[in-house]
C-alpha cells in the first residue's frame, strides 16, 4: 500500500499533525506501507531533507488560506500513484481542492484512490464556542455552510485520534453527514533512554533551574493551552505552601501573549521560561521533571501528553483533552476542569500526594502510555481503519 499526506507544512514548529506523520511514518514501514508528503513547503527550508520519506515541496502558499495554485495539477498528475489519501486538517485551500481534485480524477479515472480527512481536533465545539473566537467562529461557520460541510461529506471518511474527538466532531456543526467515521487512535515513538548528557543539554538551557524535579509545561504558550490558569494557580500556592517545586514554561515565547504570560509569573522566581525545547534538552526536561502540566481548554491528543508519560511521568490535565479517560482509568495523572479553581486543585492534590502515591502514579504513566498509546499499537489501528 503506498499513502499519499496532504498537509500545508511539516515545519516541526507547527507542532502536532506533522509530528504525528513523521511519528507514524517509520513503524507503517515497517508494516510494508510506504508513504509520501505533498506540502507547501519550500524545498529549501532548513527542516527539509532530514526525514526517512518523501516529501514533495510546492511552495507558494498565498494568504493565511494556504492558497496554491500548483496544488490541483499535482494531484491529478500524481493520484494514480496512490492507494489512498490523507488530508491533514482542515479550514485551509488543501482540503477543499484536495476534495475536488479526486471528484474530477474519478471522472476520468475508474481506478481511484481512497480519499480520507483527518481533522486533528478541529471539528472540536471548543473552536465555535470560545468567547475570544467570536469573528474566527462566524467565519468557520459561513465556511463551513459554502465549503467544509462537501469536504468533509464528499471524503471516503474521517479518520480520529480518539473516541473523544470523534464524539465531540458530531456536536459542532449542522449538515454533519461523514461517510465514515473511524478511530484509528495515534501513538508516539518510544522515548530515548535516559541519559547524563540530557540534564546537561537541560540545565545549559535553563540555567536558573536548581537542579531538582519540578512542574514541566511543555507546548504552544497560547491562550489556549490554559497557561494562564496554570501561572495564577502556582502564585496562589506560593502564598500557601512551602518548598513549591519550580515551575518551568517550555515553548515558543517571543510573541504578545508569551511576553504577557512572562509579565505575569514576573511575581515568581520559581516560574522559569526555557522557550521551545529539543533534542536532548527536551528529553531532559521530560526525565528531569515530577510531573506534567497542561491545564488546555482543548487539546485533541496531546503528543507532549503521551510523551511524558512515555518518561513515566504522571500527567496533570483538564478534562479537554481528549485522552484523559485512558489517563484517568489507567491512574496516570490527576484530571480537572479546565478552570483556575480546577487548576489550582489539581496541583495542590499533587503536592499534597506521598512519596509511595506519587511513585504508584509514575508506574500508572508508564502503563498508560503502554496500553494505549505506543506506535506499534497506532499503526495497527490505522491500518485497519483504512483498509
């Protein structure tokens, strides 16, 4: 079977379904699955070259629709090459011209290839309902009524990364008529092992650390992610406990609202910044952490989610993102409404956890990421949903 990805980057700073194909990619090899990328990419960027597969790079992309004109021939040269297509996302030109590309090879074509949408958590109510989103939401909602409604009715089916995101798709929008709707579940590579030269690479990154095990928040500094929440809710236990493990901010920062958010833990020496992390440095930040916080307001999957438990680390999450009935049943973390009251008690309840309980948790981290989410258990599912 050879798979072709549609997606508009696999700039690994876009986070997410880029690292998810590039995740996938090896062990479906393995499997005797081949596949290939199509992006907007510049071949030229310095990300470019370095992975295991093919990617084809059809740079200019105008407008913050992603529109290229190039895409529509390409596909329609390259289709017959293909059992089946994989379009990443959604709200961007690659999906409705994806979509409209294989109606008119089928005409012309008797043999075709298998067209799916994955949308990576943005059919989530979340992206209608936020109060910040008003004018983003009004214009998803037109968009959706003109164009997305056909892609995502007109594709073969749609594919999901959990039960969760496939329950809340069908709650957002009207007209919503999938041909097919399939968990096919995600998973991450296994991590490195545990290495001196990691803390090293972490600690020359974040030279304020003071060596010992703290609260790791790894991911986009966005609204979003509940950073907010996560900086208030340290502030107040400062003020109530002692001996406070630091907390360390992990992720691109140089922008409006990274700079608020700095503003805000200023009241803290405790709060540290690290900026994105990678390599060794990251795995340091993973291995050298108790615990792992995302306080998201929605999250579809949550790679960094699954990694930390990879590290056996126990997670402390809100009930938006997807996966936390598989963390919650299996006791891998501590699981709260994504609000600052909600927040802040989902630390304290770690802080105030033993010893004995929180090595207990460690083990259920570890046997989460084991039962649920391994790359080999992801690629297996996926290949059974397609086919």
């Amino acid at each position: 079977m050879k798979i072709l990805r549609i997606i508009p980057s696999m700039n690994p700073k876009q986070g997410g379904p880029c690292q998810g194909i590039r995740n996938a990619i090896p062990e479906l090899l393995k499997m005797g699955v081949e596949n290939e990328v199509v992006c907007f990419d510049n071949p030229d960027d310095d990300y470019i070259g370095h992975d295991s597969f093919v990617i084809h790079c059809i740079s200019g992309a105008k407008t913050s629709w992603r529109y290229n004109e190039k895409l529509q021939p390409w596909l329609l040269a390259n289709f017959h090459q293909y059992d089946v297509v994989i379009v990443h996302g959604l709200w961007q030109y690659h999906t409705y011209t994806a979509i409209r590309a294989i109606r008119l090879f089928r005409k012309n074509n008797k043999v075709s290839p298998k067209i799916y949408v994955m949308p990576h958590g943005m059919l989530d109510p979340y992206f209608q309902k936020a109060k910040e989103r008003k004018i983003k939401a009004l214009r998803n909602d037109i968009y959706w009524r003109i164009f997305e409604n056909k892609v995502i009715n007109r594709a073969d089916g749609l594919l999901f990364t959990c039960e969760e995101e496939l329950l809340l798709a069908r709650t957002t929008f009207p007209n919503y008529q999938p041909k097919k709707e399939i968990n096919v579940g995600y998973g991450i590579q296994p991590p490195p092992s545990r290495t001196a030269e990691m803390r090293e690479a972490f600690a020359r990154t974040v030279p304020r650390w003071n060596g010992k095990p703290y609260l790791l928040f790894l991911s986009r500094i966005h609204p979003k992610k509940g950073v907010d929440l996560l900086i208030r809710s340290y502030l107040r236990l400062e003020k109530e406990m002692e001996g406070l493990p630091q907390l360390i901010i992990a992720g691109p920062e140089n922008h409006e609202y990274g700079k608020e958010m700095q503003a805000l833990a200023a009241a803290s020496p405790n709060i540290l910044f690290s900026g994105m992390l990678s390599g060794n440095a990251k795995w340091g930040a993973f291995y050298e952490s108790e615990a792992f916080v995302l306080p998201s307001h929605q999250e579809n999957f949550g790679i960094a989610v699954v990694e930390a438990l990879a590290c056996s680390k126990p997670v402390l999450i809100s009930d938006k993102v997807n996966i936390w009935r598989e963390i919650e049943r299996g006791t891998g973390g501590i699981v709260e409404k994504d609000t600052e009251m909600e927040t802040y008690s989902l630390l304290k309840q770690w802080l105030s956890l033993s010893q004995s309980q929180k090595r207990e948790m460690e083990e259920g981290a570890y046997e989460v990421y084991r039962n649920y989410f391994t790359i080999e258990q992801a690629a297996n599912q996926f290949l059974k949903g397609i086919e």
